[in-house]
C-alpha cells in the first residue's frame, strides 16, 4: 500500500481509539451508540487523509464488564467499525487501549498467558498459539453487532466476499487485534482480498503463529512500528530488553519496569512470542527533548509521546490532521509486564 494508504489508515485507527472520547477529552462511561458514531463521523469528515470514506458498519462497541474493577465498568473496551473507501474496498478498524478500561489493561492487554488459535481458526497450525487477552479481544469483537448491520463476518459475508478488497486496521492492542482478525477473515473469506495494516501492535501470539501471519499474509500485511515507542517491544524476550536502554543517555527506564522485565524474563522465553515479520516498516524515531523536565514523569510522558504523537510525524502528518484529546500521561509500567 502507498504511503497515502497509512496516512488514511492511522487517521481511521486514531478516530476508533478516541470514538468514546467527547470533545473536550473527556472519556463517556456507558456511551450512547448514537454520540459514538456521531464522533466517528464528524472526526473522519474532519480529517485530512480520510474524509472521502464512509461509515458503512457499526460502530460495535464491547464494554468493560466490570469484571477486574467496578469502578471502570462501563467504559468501552472495544470499538469497532467498518469504512468504505471511494474506490469500493473497506477497511475494518478496531480500536486500541482505552486508559479508562482496567478490562483493556488487565485482560486484553497483559494476560499473556496463551491458547490455541484454532479455536477461532480451524485451520490453524498445531502449535500456533495467542495470548489469551488477544483471544478475548477477537472474540469480542467477533460477537459484537449492530441491529441494523448484524456481525461484522455478516457484513463483510453480504457486501465483499466476492472478490472485494478488506484491509484491516488498528493501533497498538488494535494492531495485535488486527493481525488477528485480518487471519480469521482470510479463512472465512477464501474469495476476498484480506490484507492487514497495523502501528505500534505488540505481537499478538507465540512464533508459530509468527509464522503462519507470514505465510498467510504474504505480500498483504504492512506493519509499521517507531523504534522508540516501547508497546512493539512487549512480550517478546529478544526484543523487551530493548526497553532498558531505550530512551539513554536522555532518560533512564524507571527501576520497578527494569526488574520487571528482568524477573520476567524466562517466562517470556518460554511462551516464545514474536512478532510478525511481513511487511514490516521501522519508522526510526528520536527522544522529543522538549518533554524532558527531570521529574518522576519523564519516562512515561515519552513513552505517550513516542506512542502516539511520534507516528504522526513520522508519517509526515501535521498535529491538525485527525483529531486527538489533549495529551495525558501514560504509565510505562501499564505497558509493560502490567
């Protein structure tokens, strides 16, 4: 795809991660359906890259249960839609971590235990295995309809199986999300052209299922990821460790993140995760100085920064060009080894 396509994509993918996020930044608890898609609506319209595509489907959105924490129940933990492109192909966008989410964080985030990926894909190789969170993630979304567009499979069934053309789309849990996904839509969808699009994914299973995104998806995925942004590095033993040094000599990763990822660093040898390979595109980021005010907080207003904000830039986009909430500081530790 062209460097226009991941212009479009990360607009769709940053418009789903704040569709339940009002105006003035303030995230909506219990969201109406109706206030969810007039933000998705209005944002893309808005947007430079991306205001010629259509909402066609959704948005679904799953929220949090309640399950790991009452006081977050309500919020949504996934939202999910599908967009026409004026030259008839979709795009199917999931969102990514919702902060106000502890589901988001506990559950689809950092329960890394795995499960076998057949039970989503049949054909799906022996061994090929995911997190139990990306598991959860799926199937939630999978689940999900709209009444006026039933599940997302039964759009797609109805509108593109055909011969259409589907890209799948997502930032940072919507990138492991994603890849996911885009693997589960190719099987049920043999006469499609399924491809998979993602920024700032951490892997969402084991190396065998490295593999077998790379074998399915060759020549159909594109996965870009900034070199100072520490959510590609997560899980996976051989690349988490870059986490350590990651922001030196500028600013030094807190301790508590440090003996996290050393204490745990034989368990994730042992469940082996990897990222996918095909298509991969490292964007080659650099500290943002001016964030820098030697306090407690350095670290994580870095990680949010090289998280989000940094993929614009890098992509050659301007702050105005899709709509994002005032900047809040993320916690290092919450992307990290929970």
């Amino acid at each position: 795809m062209s460097s226009s396509d991941a212009k479009i994509n990360l607009t769709l993918a940053f418009v789903l991660n704040n569709a339940t996020v009002d105006d003035h930044g303030n995230a909506m608890q219990y969201p109406a359906p109706s206030a969810v898609q007039e933000n998705i609506v209005k944002r893309v319209k808005q947007s430079t890259y991306a205001k010629d595509f259509a909402l066609v489907w959704g948005p679904s959105t799953f929220l949090d249960p309640g399950t790991t924490s009452g006081d977050t129940k309500g919020y949504s933990a996934n939202v999910t839609a599908i967009f026409k492109g004026p030259k008839g192909d979709y795009r199917v966008v999931t969102s990514g971590t919702n902060p106000k989410s502890d589901f988001d964080i506990s559950e689809e985030d950092n329960d890394i235990a795995q499960t076998a990926l057949s039970a989503l894909i049949s054909s799906a190789p022996w061994g090929t295995s995911i997190s139990k969170g990306a598991m959860a993630g799926a199937q939630n979304i999978l689940q999900g309809s709209t009444p006026m567009g039933g599940s997302l499979l039964g759009y797609l069934t109805n509108h593109a199986s055909n011969g259409g053309t589907i890209t799948v789309v997502g930032h940072s849990l919507g990138g492991a999300l994603a890849s996911v996904l885009a693997l589960y839509l190719k099987a049920e969808l043999s006469s499609a052209t399924v491809n998979c699009f993602t920024f700032a994914a951490p892997t969402a299973g084991n190396e065998q299922f490295a593999d077998y995104f790379d074998t399915t998806m060759t020549g159909l995925s594109t996965r870009f990821f900034n070199s100072k942004d520490i959510v590609p590095d997560s899980w996976s033993a051989s690349t988490i460790k870059n986490i350590l040094t990651i922001y030196k000599p500028d600013i030094d990763t807190p301790k508590k993140i440090q003996d996290d990822i050393n204490k745990n660093l034989g368990a994730l040898k042992f469940l082996n995760f990897k990222q996918p390979s095909e298509g991969q595109q490292q964007l080659t980021g650099a500290v943002n100085t001016g964030l820098i005010k030697n306090d407690d907080s350095d670290f994580d207003r870095q990680v949010g920064y090289q998280h989000v904000d940094a993929y614009l830039t890098l992509l050659g986009m301007a702050a105005g060009d899709v709509w994002l909430p005032p900047a809040s500081t993320v916690r290092g530790e919450d992307l990290v080894l929970g």
